[in-house]
C-alpha cells in the first residue's frame, strides 16, 4: 500500500481525504488485467469508456460533448471511445467503485485522492503523464493533493475551488443594497438578509445547502470563516468548537429570530441553484462556477449574479474551504487503456492552455452556445500557462467579471477540506445543520459535541 505524507499544501493544507471506501475492488473494465500487464504500446488499437457524457435533457452540452470524441477519435485513429453518462454523485460512489461498474476515466470529487491512493484503488499514473508531457504546467499545488509520499502521480487535478458567496444583484438592488458590495462578514449577511426581507417579500433573503453531504461541507466552510476546523491537520481528531457553534447559531437566528431563510431547508446542490435562477433566493455560499449552471442550464439573467468572497467571523480574516475535481482512472485498465485515457483528459482538459487556435476554437464555440467564457476561478495550470490562455481568450470572455470582484479580490487562506473520511464526515454533519433549522429549541452545544463524536467514530473506523 502507498503511503502518503500528510503535507498540507495548498496554502492551509493538501485537499482532503474521501470517505472510507470498503472493500479493493477497482473501478471497470471487467477483465482487464491491470496496468501492469502487457508493455505500453502507445500505437496498438485500444477501446476506452469516458464518464461525465451530458445527458440528454442538455442536447446542446451534449452534441459539443460527442463532437469533440469525434475530433479526438479523428485524431487518435487507434483509440475507440465509449462516452457514458456516468457523473460522480457522493451516495452512490463508493457502492459503483466496489462494483467495478465506473468508466475507464472520469471526472471525481478532489476529496477522494488520499482514500483511494491509500487503499490501493488508483493506477500509478506517472509514467503516462510524463509520456504525455503533462507534469510539468500543471497547477503544483493542485499536483501534490495527487501523489504519494514517493512523488508517485495517482489522478490528474482538472479543476479546483474555493467558496464564496453568490447573490442576486437584481435582489439587492430592489432591497436598497449595493449590489458591488458583497458582504463581508456574517453580521453582513445578518443585516442584509434582514433588509431583503423588508423590501423584497417574496423571496427567501438567505438559503443554506443542507442535503447529500452538501449541509455538512457549508458547516465545515463557515467553522472554517470563524477560524475554527472540523478535524485537525493529521485527520486523526474531530475538533469542532466554538466556532462550529458560532456558525450553528447563526443559522439559528437567521431562522427562527430574523426569520430570513424562508420555508425551505432541504437544499442540496441542484435544488438550490435552481430555486437561485427563479430568482428566488438571495444570497447563499457557492463557488463561482454556480454561475455556468444557473446561467447555462437554468437561463439566469447575467447581470443579477454576483459573487463574493466567503463571509468571515470572529477577527475575521480567517479563510474558506476549497477543493476540486480530479479524473479517476481504473486502476484494472492496462497499460494501453490507461494511456489512452490520459490523453482523452489532456485533449479534453487541458489542450486548450497549450494551443492558441484551441484556445480560441473553444471560447468561439462556447461564446457561440451562450456558455460562459473566462469563469473566475482556481487554475488546473500553472499560473503562467493560464495568464497566457487568458490572452488568448480575452476576446471572447463574456462573464461579467466586474460582478465576481469581491470574489477575485480575496486574499483568504485557501483551506483543504477535513483530511479523513471527507464525505461520511460531511454526512454526519448534515442532520445536524437540519436540526438547528428545524427544531427551534435545539441545544447547539451539545449538537456539537455529539457530531463530534459521530465524526471521530468515523475517523477511527477509517483508520482501520
């Protein structure tokens, strides 16, 4: 089993482990042999199977989808593709990887690197990245999150980032708000909800995410802005305090004294955003990427989104969470499959910060399907390499990024997500953020001090 050193690197620390995943059965390709059988035939005909396919409600985003497999097929006339609409979703993970049931690659919470790489449950994918010459550009702190204690490369980091705050300019606006002026602090959030409130009736002023594991990573977020942590460094301690009972008490007062969140308290990602781009919701943590779905998917009005940064407590200045995405590789693919398939991501991912007319290609294409250009966030490459792609693009940016200046204009202390057991502790926290929004006479300390023993007891098993 590899081991792994527990440095913590990006900025406050590496991004954390997964959940315990049972059982050290891999992901797919049934009968394959694994990636040590054969030697690496970089030429020989090879089938791949590629997760993360749009389904077919989003006939736009998936026809884009099959046209560039048709590019990459044209070409690498050796390799077949085999597109699936296989998304990563945290409740059923764990069963469909111990099933062997996922695509050669596809795309998965940053939170699984440590888990998986610790349980034997990802190919060494070093030597088909340096084939492909892709260690060198990409992002290093994203790149450490993916290694071993040797330096080994497990997964491919395609994307990270850290929460903030999106709200409804058009909200703020009617409310008498400035809408260039995101709130800093939760007293901030306090206040403006209370002022939407009073002049905007018919809309919940603030809404927390609260359902599949989302109600627990806003608790650790907003521990985290009060300067508090759910684990310590080493994921070997459930530490919740005072500050998880700061944030705990918040909502509570934003529910039951201020009676600004409205009447609905099970809110997981999708339910959230949606409720946003009705246009119903004023404020609420998400990282920017909320924009491309209720902008993309959902048909939301552009200039009513803005972004800032995570509200902070305390002294303030504390910092926010941050995570990402990496790609998952079957760790029962050959040597041939694997490679393949890490050329699938470089292609996908990744070609577009090396390549000019691609670069242009693609903000074309995705300016012409009314897809977000120039997002704001966290880069998969290194600083350079991307400051070069936004030359490139900056023709064809058509995000707002005005709106996005509270965001981009943080200097918080970027911090991993808890080290252990990242999505069943999420899980455990998550009736505890519906408790404190349900029961109004719920005792917040002791709320607290009971997730922190359901969280340690998880801790320990997955230390087993």
């Amino acid at each position: 089993m590899k081991r792994l050193s527990r440095r913590h690197v990006l900025a406050a620390g590496s991004i954390g482990a997964t959940a315990a995943l049972a059982g050290t059965a891999a992901c797919s390709d049934p009968g394959a042999d694994g990636a040590d059988a054969g030697e690496l035939d970089p030429s020989a005909d090879v089938t791949i199977s590629i997760g993360d396919q749009p389904t077919e409600d989003k006939p736009d985003q998936r026809a884009a989808f099959d046209e560039r497999i048709g590019e990459f097929e044209a070409a690498y006339d050796n390799i077949t593709v085999e597109p699936s609409t296989e998304m990563w979703e945290a409740q059923t993970f764990q069963a469909k990887l111990a099933g062997g049931t996922l695509p050669t690659v596809m795309g998965v919470s940053l939170t699984y690197s440590y888990e998986l790489i610790e349980n034997g449950q990802l190919p060494d994918m070093t030597p088909y990245l340096e084939e492909l010459d892709l260690v060198a550009d990409l992002n290093p702190l994203a790149l450490d999150n993916v290694k071993d204690a040797d330096g080994s490369i497990y997964s491919i980091p395609t994307g990270l980032f850290s929460v903030g705050i999106a709200y409804n300019r058009a909200i703020f606006e009617q409310a008498g708000l400035d809408p260039d002026t995101p709130p800093a602090t939760w007293d901030d959030v306090r206040a403006f909800a209370k002022q939407i409130k009073e002049n905007v009736p018919d809309v919940t002023p603030y809404a927390q995410l609260t359902t599949n594991n989302t109600g627990g990573w806003m608790l650790t977020t907003m521990t985290y802005s009060n300067g508090g942590r759910v684990q310590d460094d080493a994921g070997a301690e459930a530490v919740m305090g005072q500050e998880t009972i700061d944030a705990l008490q918040v909502l509570h007062d934003m529910r039951w004294t201020d009676d600004t969140m409205g009447r609905e308290f099970l809110y997981d990602q999708e339910a959230l955003r949606q409720a946003f781009a009705g246009g119903t919701i004023g404020m609420a943590l998400q990282a920017p990427d909320c924009y491309f779905t209720v902008v993309k998917d959902y048909g939301f009005d552009p200039a009513s989104y803005g972004q800032g940064q995570l509200p902070q407590g305390g002294a303030g200045n504390n910092g926010t969470l941050t995570g990402g995405t990496l790609k998952l590789f079957d760790a029962k693919a050959t040597a041939n499959q694997l490679l393949a398939a890490a050329r699938w991501v470089k292609f996908y991912d990744f070609e577009k910060y090396y390549d000019e007319a691609v670069a242009l290609a693609d903000a074309e294409s995705a300016a012409a399907d009314n897809s977000p250009v120039g997002l704001p966030g966290l880069p998969p490459v290194s600083q350079d390499v991307y400051d070069r792609y936004l030359t490139w693009i900056e023709p064809h940016i058509n995000v707002p990024l005005e709106q996005f200046a509270g965001y981009t204009a943080s200097t918080l202390q970027l911090i991993a997500e808890p080290p252990a057991a990242t999505q069943q502790t999420y899980a455990a926290l998550d009736p505890v953020v519906q408790q404190i929004l349900t029961d109004e006479g719920a005792d917040i300390a002791q709320a607290v001090a009971d997730a922190n023993t359901a969280v340690q007891a998880i801790i320990d098993q997955a230390a087993r």
